[in-house]
C-alpha cells in the first residue's frame, strides 16, 4: 500500500509531499524525502519496553509500562522543582497535556527553543515579525538571505522546496528567477551554493546589521571602512541589492541567535527588514528545527500567555528567560528532577549542565534510544508521531498541519503516558493533603 501526502517528522520544514510503503504493518520505502526524514520514518535505536534503572549495580531493567509511570509520578508529586523539558518532538495535542501536567506538579516546563531559537522570541517581543508563509516565499521571493543557517545539511529539502530551487507563480524560472546571499562566519554548503558570500567576524552580526540599516537609510558615511569583517563597499553592494528587490525573505538561524548578541541580532534583523519595506516588500523567518518546536511556542501561550520557560511554582504562570530557561536552573543547580519527553538534553546541553542533571533523578519519555537514555533513572517508550500515531504540527512558517498514522503498534502514545502520570500524581498528592 501506497500512502501519499504524508508529512515528515524530522525538521521545521514539516514537507508534505511524501509517499510511503506500507507492507504487512511495516514501513518499507519513503519516496521524496530526505535521508534524515526517511531513515525516522522507517524507525531506528527503538527502545523496546519500559526500564528503570537497578540502584544497586547502575544497570538498566525491563518494568511494565504501569510500574515506570507510577514511579515517574512519585518523583514529579514529590518534587518541589521539576524541570519538564523537551516537547519538540511531538503533536501539539501531548504538549496540551504536559502544561496541564506542570501546573499539577508546579514545576518549569521549557522546550528546546531555550538553546535554539528562545532568543527569537525575545526579538518578536521587541519589535514584532514581518513574516509570511512558505508558500509565499517560494512563490514570490527574488532575493533570498541565509544568515547564520546552512539549510543544505539542517534543513534538506528546503531549498528546492521553499526557497532556492522552487518554481513560483512570480518566480517561474526558479534557481534562475533569484539572488541568493549567505551571511555565516564560514563557508558553509549552503554558502557554496549563493551568489554572494558575505564572511562575517564571530560575534559582530549586530554591527553588520546595524551597518545594512544605516546605508538602507542613506547614511552610508557613517559607516567605517570595515564592518565585522566586511569591507563597506560590499555591504553597499547587498544593501543595494536587497532595496532593489520586489520580494526579499531573510532566513536566519542559531548563528544569529546563539551568538553574541542573541536577542538583540534578531530585534536589530527585524528593524532592518521594517526599513527595508520602505522600499519594497520583505519578510523575515527563524529557520526552526524539530519538526513541531513551533508547535510547543503555539499550546504553551495559549495555555500559559508564554512560549517556554514557564515557571508554575507560584501557582501561577511566571515566564523569566536567563531566570526560568533550562540551563539556568541546572546551572544554579535548582532542579530536583527532570522529565525529559520528545527531545534530547543528553545531546544538546552543555557539560557542566549535563552533570548537574546526572545528580538528580530523570526520566525519559521517547520511542527512541538517545544521549538523554544514558543518564535516565526510568525510561518510557512511545509511538512515533506522524509514523504510528496522527496529530497536529506547526511548520517553521506556524501553518498548522495534520500527521497521519502509518502503522500500528502495541506502543502507547505520549498523550496516554502523560494521562495516566497526570491521574497518578492526583492520587499521590490527595491522599498527602
């Protein structure tokens, strides 16, 4: 059987286009993917049944599902500061369940955008986001700026899909119908592939930023000779290029958001592309990663007023990055558990936060073996969404979209564990009160 318009729960870019082989309940080929999505979709490092981990020799146990889900509320309902992290992996409808969750355990519950793109949220609250679509974008747009992302090894299909490569009904001829500039601290493939290369010194994105702006207002004199590495006559040049066009999209990345700066680069990108309309259309977007991390920001300020780094500890929604975010609390060394779901920390944090996770108890909830597995006390596996389970997702672009199931499995899905946790640390903490 072959199932089309599936959608694919690797990237931001949620494509839509796939097909995929289904023979005796088992995924056997994904057409239109790219490797990343296709090689998730056909399952790898499953963690087959739930395990605890022995006190005695340090070594990992098989357990039923009702064992490691009561014991992972009993740490929650006796936690006086969880961290609930991860939720980027998912369908937005668990993501409802994890914030009803935190709010009966009256932790802090924050997703992978507090080491990737949390910093774009703080620019938005500064200045806004002149944003579009995809759809857009790839039908509009005639100059198009990577600054600080490599799509070509984060974002695969990207480029022939939204950006680069794609036919549009105003830029018919693709590849040909666009100007392509990369602004990154090196050459990266995606670099490679633009028509303007624009190195610029780590950590000086703002002055080159500030820089574009002042020669968009034509006060080009005031700029020095050089800007962050980059001469003045060729920030004229993109300058010039970029008020010359009909349509411009600027994509950024962690390169402007996890360098010196952080907020600061994205609230000062968003003024140059408010300038920038002054002469023509422009639009700006955050080049997001996991698949539904989009998602997460959308159920969390429905539920809470907030995107992430939500603190329940006063019974009420308290929302602090540098204060709340993850790696904050561990760093003060705050938290006394950690649920990790549908993300990785083991991965992506920092060592010395790492370490000071390890010091308190953790549990995982995912269907795949991961860094974060190594350091679990109890582990919890669970469908895949968008393979063996359906729900909604947000694209890098916030366009919701449905994921369809594929398969079935005897796995639960993360909205059942976060149901019966939920139900469990009632009980516990009714019979304590």
């Amino acid at each position: 059987m072959i199932i089309k318009d599936v959608l694919c729960p690797f990237c931001g870019c949620l494509c839509d286009d796939l097909a995929v082989e289904v023979e005796d309940n088992k995924v056997v080929d994904v057409k239109h993917a790219c490797k990343i999505g296709a090689s998730k979709i056909k399952g790898h490092d499953r963690i087959k049944a739930p395990m605890m981990r022995d006190d005695k020799n340090g070594e990992f146990r098989e357990v039923s599902y009702d064992e490691a889900i009561n014991e992972s509320a009993k740490i929650l309902a006796n936690s006086k500061r969880p961290l609930l992290y991860g939720w980027a992996s998912g369908v937005c409808e668990m993501m409802k369940k994890g914030v009803l969750l935190n709010e009966e355990v009256g932790g802090i519950i924050d997703n992978t955008a507090s080491v990737c793109h949390g910093p774009s949220a703080l620019g938005v609250h500064e200045k806004g986001l002149p944003t579009g679509t995809l759809g857009q974008f790839s039908n509009r747009a005639d100059v198009v700026v990577f600054w600080g992302c490599n799509p070509v090894q984060a974002h695969p299909r990207h480029m022939s899909r939204y950006s680069v490569f794609a036919k549009g009904f105003f830029a018919n001829k693709g590849r040909r119908s666009r100007k392509v500039v990369v602004f990154d601290v090196r050459k990266t493939d995606t670099a490679n592939l633009a028509d303007d290369y624009i190195q610029v010194n780590p950590g000086e994105d703002y002055m080159v930023l500030s820089a574009l702006r002042a020669i968009v207002a034509d006060k080009a004199d005031v700029v020095p000779e050089t800007v962050g590495g980059v001469p003045k006559e060729k920030l004229v040049e993109v300058a010039e290029v970029m008020k010359g066009a009909k349509f411009g999209i600027v994509y950024f990345g962690m390169g402007l958001t996890q360098s010196r700066g952080k907020y600061k680069n994205i609230d000062n990108a968003v003024s140059l592309i408010t300038e920038l309309n002054a002469h023509g259309k422009h639009s700006i977007i955050p080049m997001r990663g996991h698949y539904n991390v989009t998602g997460f920001g959308q159920v969390c300020a429905w539920e809470t007023g907030f995107v992430n780094a939500v603190d329940m500890s006063r019974g009420i929604p308290y929302y602090n990055p540098g204060e709340t975010c993850s790696n904050d609390l561990l760093m003060r060394e705050e938290i006394d558990a950690a649920f990790v779901i549908a993300g990785d920390a083991g991965a992506h944090f920092p060592a010395q936060s790492i370490a000071r996770m390890g010091k308190v108890p953790v549990i995982q909830v995912d269907p795949f073996h991961n860094p974060t597995t190594e350091m679990a006390n109890i582990v919890i596996p669970t469908k895949v969404s968008g393979v063996e389970l359906e729900g909604t997702a947000y694209r890098m672009d916030a366009v919701s979209l449905r994921m369809r199931k594929l398969v079935d499995v005897d796995f639960p899905s993360d909205e059942e564990v976060l149901d019966k946790i939920i139900a469990k640390v009632r009980e516990i903490k009714g019979a304590s009160s």
